[in-house]
C-alpha cells in the first residue's frame, strides 16, 4: 500500500469518525432540547392553573367587596333623607 493510499485512508477514517460523533452529539443536544420544550410547557401549564386560580379568587372577592360597599350604601341612604 503506498503512503498516499494510506493518508486517504486515514483521512477518510477520520472523517468518517468525526461525521458519526457529530451526528451523535447533535441527535444528543436535540433529544435535550425537545424534553426541555416539554418541561418548559408543563411549568407554563401549572402558571396557567395558578392564575385562573388567582383570577378566580379575585372574582369572589371583587364580589364580596362589591356586596359590602351595596349594603353600606343602602344603611347610609335612610338616614341621609
């Protein structure tokens, strides 16, 4: 085997190499992409739960607030006639 055919050869080895660890660590970094994509919409979910919660809470207290401030106007309505 001459030198020339043997620098192809390890030239092409090596190639090939590199080309199957770059595929890899690729397939590797995308897996952990798409995993972080779902973890990312599962905390966006649970903020989302929270805060038709939190909405929800303000409702009933918005409506509570609104049945006082009625009741204190009707108490204060006799007395101002």
């Amino acid at each position: 085997m001459s030198v020339t055919s043997k620098v192809v050869l390890g030239v092409s080895v090596v190639l090939t190499l590199s080309t199957v660890g770059t595929v890899h660590l690729k397939q590797a970094w995308d897996r952990e992409r798409l995993h972080q994509g779902v973890v990312r919409d599962l905390e966006r979910l649970e903020r989302k739960k929270e805060n038709l919660r939190l909405l929800e809470q303000q409702k009933v207290l918005t409506r509570h607030l609104e049945e006082e401030r009625r009741r204190a106007e009707a108490r204060l309505r006799p007395q101002d006639t």
